[in-house]
C-alpha cells in the first residue's frame, strides 16, 4: 500500500466510526447523589420536627392536645367551606356555586342555566334581589333582577349550544315585553351561545337597544366582570 493510500484510509476512518457521545455517568452519579442527598435533609427535618412535638407534647400534654384538636377542627372547617358544604354564619346574600363557569352551564338545562344567572346576578352588591320567574309563557322574562335603586331589570336567558346562536325573533320578543307587560327598565338577554347578525342589526336599530351578553362576555362576567346593567 502506498503511503497516499495509507492517508486516503487514515483520513477516512474516523468517518466511519460513529460520533462519541459525551459520558454522562459523572453526571448521573452527580445528580443521583444530590437528590440521595436532597432526600436525606427532607428526613432529617422531619425527624426533628417529629421529635420536637414529641418532646412538646410530653412537657404540655394538655396544650398540645388542645392545638391538635384546634388545628383539625380549623383544617375541617376550610375544607368544608371550600367545597361549598358550609356556610359561615354572617354571609350575606346566597352562596355562589364554584361550578359556574361557562362549560358547566353549557351542560345546565333550561331552568338550571335561569337559576344560575339568578345566581350569579345577585354576587353584585348592586342587586336587591333576584328571582327566577322563567316558564312556558314568560314573556320574554326568565329573571327579574331588582337593584337597590329601585331600577327592574328583565334577564332572558337563552341556553345554547356553540352551534346555535340567537336570532333576531328573541330581540323583537324581549323589546316588546319587558317595559309594556314587565314594568321593567332594561332588559338583558344572555346566551351561552353567541348572536347572529340579524339580530345585532335588530338590535341596533331599537331607540333603546337591549343588553346582548354572548358566550365570551357571559364568561368574563362570571370572572368578575361587570354585570351587564351597570
């Protein structure tokens, strides 16, 4: 073999051979140890801990039973709080369902989703009352929200899937109702839903134009938006 022959091979052998990976052994080992390490403090401390309220509860027994069972009645009643199954006493106005959000009344019948509204409605301090008054000949009237101004407003609520939308027949409804037959002073139509283009139209063209709350703005009310009446 001639010595360019011998170069020819020598230059292309290390192509053959696949790339090294860097050795991450030391690594490893490296991280292995800090969490060996990491686990080891985390049960030192708690070994202290558990041997501090050994030793505290051997000195007081009395005190420490009475923190004990203080600490637990406390843990029980924030629970039972937090998960709704528990008023405090001094609350005013209704508990607010934590299930209220935009899917959950999406997935609500009819009468549910009034409810819920009715519900949601009188988390303003604004509103005196709020009461649900929905039926097979309402009117255009499914909520009668009472504000602490003596203002009445009428809540049409319209339970949709994202598919349908309300149109421009529950506009002409809500509007020829809600002053004439209802006494009220505005009125408010909300949808899980969103509203077609006719019925925004219609809408706009009324000397007094309805509250239309849609999907998007039903959701931002129900993150503490402002209610559609102010």
């Amino acid at each position: 073999m001639t010595q360019r022959a011998r170069r020819r091979v020598t230059t292309r052998r290390p192509d053959r051979r696949p790339a090294r990976r860097p050795v991450r052994r030391p690594r490893g080992r490296a991280a292995r140890r800090r969490a060996r390490e990491r686990a080891l403090t985390r049960l030192a401390v708690a070994a202290l801990l558990l041997a501090s309220l050994v030793a505290l509860a051997r000195a007081h027994p009395v005190a420490t039973g009475t923190v004990g069972v203080l600490a637990v009645a406390a843990a029980t009643l924030v629970l039972l709080v937090r998960t709704g199954r528990l008023d405090l006493p001094g609350t005013t106005g209704p508990r607010r369902d934590v299930t209220h959000t935009l899917a959950a009344l999406q997935h609500m019948t009819g009468t549910q989703f009034e409810h819920a509204v009715a519900d949601l409605a009188r988390q303003d301090p604004a509103v005196r009352s709020a009461t649900v008054s929905g039926g097979a000949n309402d009117r255009g009237l499914d909520v009668l929200v009472v504000l602490r101004d003596g203002r009445r407003i009428a809540v049409q609520c319209k339970r949709y899937a994202e598919g349908n939308r309300v149109g421009a027949p529950a506009i002409y409804t809500a509007n020829g109702t809600y002053r004439a037959y209802h006494r009220c002073d505005q009125a408010v139509i909300v949808t899980t839903s969103r509203f077609t283009r006719d019925a925004e139209v219609a809408n706009a063209s009324l000397p007094e134009p309805l509250r239309l709350v849609d999907g998007r703005r039903l959701a931002r009310w129900l993150g503490g938006g402002a209610p559609p009446w102010t």
